[in-house]
C-alpha cells in the first residue's frame, strides 16, 4: 500500500508530508482547493508525463516522493531485482521535475529511466476517474483480468509453455526443410563431384611425391643419353679396351727382357685396364639405374596435373581435396538421412501444436466460463449504482488459427447501456459517470484478484444522488477490505464511508501567495466537514445531525 507521500514545490504545494493506512481514506475539500494538484503529483511519482508547468513559481525544480509498504512476493519486487535495483526494504519512488522541463526518476535512491518507474508504478497504483481510466478500460488488459478471475493462471501457464514448445518445434522443422532444400539444391553438383573425386582418389601428401617423382625423373632423362654414349665407348666394337689389353700382354712378355725400361709403363697399362673396367662396370650399372619406361613420367605428370586441376577447380589446396571429398560424401549422406530426419521432426511439429490447440481450447473454454461469472457478478452490483437496465458483457472472441503465448482467444469488456442500444467497448459506449460506476462495479467484483495494491479514485460519484453516492460508498468501503482505497469525493456519503479523511485547503503563504494544505482531520472535525458537504456554506444544525447518522452508519459488508 500507499504509505507515504511527500511533496515539494509543486504547483500550489510548498511542502506536503502526508501518511496513509491500509483500508479506505477519503480526501475532500473546496472545489479549486488543490485535490487534482495532489492526484498531479502523485501521478508524477508513479512515472506519468512530467512538465514544467507542475514546477512551483520560483523554484528551480520541484519533487514527488512515495514511499509503499507492499509484500514481499509482491510482482514489483521481482522487477526491482531484474533491475539490479534494492527490492528488500519499502519501494520508493521519486521523480524530481525541473523548470527547464527536464526530469529524473529514482527508485530507492538509485538512478532509473521514468520508463521503468512507469512499469513500476503501475504494478503498485491504479488511477481510476470520470475523465482519466488508466486502469480496466485497455483491451489488452481485460485478458489477464479474466483470468485472474476466473483463476486461469495455471492453464494459462500451460499455454505459454505449449506455445513455447511449439514454436521450437516448428522453428526446427523449418530451419530443417532450409536445410534439406539447399541441399536438394546443390544434390546434382555434390554427387557429380563426390563422384569425380572418388574416381581421383587424393591422398594427402600425395602432390609432393609426384612432384619429387616427376623432377627425378626429368633430371634422369636428360643424363641418360651421356651414360649410355660413354657406356657404349667402353664397351663396344670401338672399345679401347681390347686394344689397350693386347698392347699390355705383348709388353709384358718382353718385359722379362728389359725390365728396367718396360716395368713401369706396363705396371701402369695394367691400372690403366683396371680403371677402364671399373668405369665400364659402374657406367653398366649406371645405364640400368637410369632406364625408366618415358609412359611413368607422362603417367606421374598425368596424374599431378589431374589433382591441380581439381584443387583449382574446388578453390583448395591439392593436399585439401582428401577433405572435400570427404565433406561432399558426408553431405550426400546428411541428405539422405535429412530426408528421414524431416518426417520425425514434422510429426514432432505436429504433435506440439496438437498439444497447444488442446491446452488452448481447454483455457479458451475457462475463459468463458469465467465471463459468464463475471458478468454476474457485475450485474449483481449495478443496480445499486443506478445501472440496473445496464448489462456488463465479457466479449470472448475465439480463433484457433491465431495462436499466441497466451492462448487463442481476445477478450474485452462491453456495456449496453440502455435496452435496445448497441452493445460495445466501455470506453466508447459509456458516458464520464457511467464509465466511473462500471468500473467500480468491476472492482467491486474483481475484489483483489489482478489489482494494484493502491487504488485511486478521483470523483467518481460526480453526478450521482444521494442514493446512489450510497451504492458507491459502500462499494468503496467493501473494496478497502481487500485493498487501499484512496478517493477524492464530494459526496458526503462516499466520505462517511472512510476510516481516514484528509482535508484539502488553501491558506496564505506569504503576500499575494496561497498554498495547498492537507490535514488528516478526527471524528469531531469530520462531522463539520460531512456537514459542510451536505449543506454548503451554512452549516446547520440539520446538516450535523445528517453528517452524525452517515457517521454512525456502518459500511455494507
């Protein structure tokens, strides 16, 4: 609840401490005397539109402050934490409004954006009045007010999970069908070139031997003819060889005759013969060594020049192509399980969003059940409040193919009226103080199901009669039961009804200056106030006996 509101240099109020408790508290004074100034700036601290004009004459900037004392499992208390911000002690909020137009919003001391002192504010005080319904008049809202109601909130849970659910499994189903279809795309390029490269056959490391290979054997090719020449020169017809042997053995024989002139030259004839054999023997092996079939080196280079011509093609390196060919094999065979995979992934589909249509129907159906409620419950409260040809009307409008996080249905409240006028949105069909009644009649019913813990209304028995201001008391006070109420009235028995009241007033300030004040007046001072509303400027003895019989009655229970 609404604990305590402090107010500076705004508008006509210089400075204004006020304290508030649970149940019902009425604030009433003089028409001019400051009470929409209050609702003004007590909108200001709850995050509504700040503007210069609210800035006292005179000051630089002027400041709202309220401070709530709510539970703590309280929703805002969770904002608060995905906020980083102190959610254990009271929630206080405070917007500083400058001069120049410019404000800042705080919540517990600490930096926020009025955006999210907004959010805030709503989950803590709802403002309800003739010309200002900030509460139960937005569609969008009229859904969760349903279900709350209705007590919906758990199959409404369940929804949002199935729809959850529901929207991985199509998002799955449809990234795969991507998938499948691009491949479907690309099936003739990847099996033509699995094809081709399964027929290549690249090994890694395969390019340097090749090459190494083919270098060999081109170097070999170029010595080939010298070796086979020299072999030749050696050991053919032409060979000096045989020559040089029968020159030896003829001077070797006579050696034996001069030894000391043939010794040394034939000893170096025979080495000489040594050598020329030695050179035969290893030019012999020489030629075997280098003869090579010339179809291996075109083969080699066949097949070194193939494996560039696919790594060109394929935009890799010779030793990547044992890679691709591998990925292009693998996505051949993701293709052909994708197929297999997309019929398991489909039913999956299916079946989540069988699983949501049954979850949402059966909310759906909850849903008019508690309408159905709802209507009886506020039909139960409008004749009191003069309404009673009027009907409240919960319009479920169902559609199984728009399905959303919270189910598949639109809900928003209707009123006729009168017999025999269209039905249609409370905002548009209902006047100023119809629309003020409806809502209470729909509070009233609500009780404390999906509302703030501080409601606020503003006039809302302007209008009415003496009767039906009753009707609106008791209401009110039945309302205070399950939530604070706070309410600005002119209605004497709207007033009587509080268990606080506050007095707004205008008093001198200084030359040429006034102020609003607000007092929290006793039993003796409400009596004169109830008998100033009931009688007007002259209060009579009359006036105070009336004011002492609504004093004395009791709220409806």
């Amino acid at each position: 609840m609404l604990a305590a509101l402090a107010i500076r240099d705004i508008v006509l109020i210089d400075r204004l401490d006020l304290s508030f408790g649970a149940g019902m508290s009425v604030l009433t004074g003089e028409t001019g005397a400051g009470k929409s100034i209050l609702l003004d700036a007590l909108s200001l601290a709850l995050g509504g539109r700040g503007d210069a004009g609210l800035v006292r004459n005179g000051q630089s900037q002027g400041q709202v402050t309220a401070a709530f004392d709510v539970p703590m499992a309280h929703p805002v208390r969770a904002l608060l934490r995905d906020n980083d911000l102190e959610a254990d002690g009271d929630v206080i909020l405070r917007r500083v409004q400058a001069e120049d137009g410019r404000s800042r919003a705080f919540i517990n001391d600490s930096p926020v954006s009025v955006a999210l002192l907004r959010q805030a504010g709503g989950l803590l005080v709802e403002i309800h009045g003739q010309n200002e319904a900030r509460a139960y008049t937005d569609p969008a809202e009229h859904r969760r007010l349903l279900d709350s109601f209705g007590e919906c909130d758990g199959d409404r849970a369940a929804v949002n999970a199935a729809h959850g659910a529901m929207r991985k499994a199509s998002k799955a189903l449809a990234e795969h069908e991507e998938r499948i279809a691009a491949a479907r795309r690309e099936a003739d390029y990847l099996r033509a070139s699995a094809t081709e490269l399964a027929t290549l056959a690249p090994l890694a490391g395969e390019e340097e031997e090749l090459a190494a290979s083919r270098q060999s054997m081109m170097q070999v090719e170029k010595i080939a003819g010298d070796l086979g020449e020299a072999f030749e020169a050696l050991n053919g017809t032409a060979s000096p060889i045989s020559e040089i042997a029968s020159l030896w053995r003829r001077l070797e024989r006579k050696a034996e005759q001069a030894p000391q002139l043939l010794s040394v030259p034939v000893g170096f004839l025979a080495e000489a013969l040594d050598r020329l054999e030695d050179a035969r023997a290893g030019l012999e092996a020489a030629v075997r060594e280098t003869e090579f079939d010339p179809r291996a080196l075109e083969a080699t280079e066949e097949r070194l020049f193939a494996l560039r011509a696919a790594a060109r093609k394929y935009q890799v390196a010779v030793d990547d192509l044992p890679d691709i060919k591998a990925r292009f094999e693998a996505d051949l065979a993701a293709l052909d399980a994708g197929e297999e995979a997309l019929a398991g992934l489909a039913e999956a589909a299916q079946a989540a969003q069988d699983d949501y249509d049954a979850k949402a129907l059966a909310l759906s159906a909850r849903r008019r059940q508690a309408g159905a409620a709802l209507e009886s419950a506020v039909a139960r409260e409008l004749p009191d409040l003069k309404l009673e040809r009027a009907r409240f009307i919960v319009q479920v409008e169902t559609d199984a193919q728009e399905r959303g996080r919270d189910g598949i249905d639109q809900v928003e409240f209707w009123v006729q009226t009168n017999p025999g006028t269209k039905p249609g949105a409370m905002m548009k069909v209902a006047s100023g103080g119809e629309l003020s009644r409806f809502l209470l009649a729909l509070k009233v019913s609500l009780a404390d199901k999906g509302s703030a813990p501080t409601l606020v209304f503003d006039e809302i028995d302007t209008g009415v009669g003496g009767a039906v201001a009753e009707a609106i008391g008791n209401r009110l006070a039945r309302l205070a039961g399950k939530v604070q109420v706070l309410t600005v009235t002119h209605a004497p028995q709207v007033a009587a009804k509080a268990g606080g009241h506050f007095l707004i007033l205008k008093e001198d300030a200084g030359e040429d200056r006034v102020a609003t004040r607000v007092q929290r007046i006793d039993v003796d001072h409400r009596r004169e106030e109830i008998a100033r509303m009931l009688a007007g400027a002259t209060i009579t003895d009359e006036a105070r006996a009336a004011a002492d019989r609504l004093l004395t009655d009791a709220p409806e229970a």
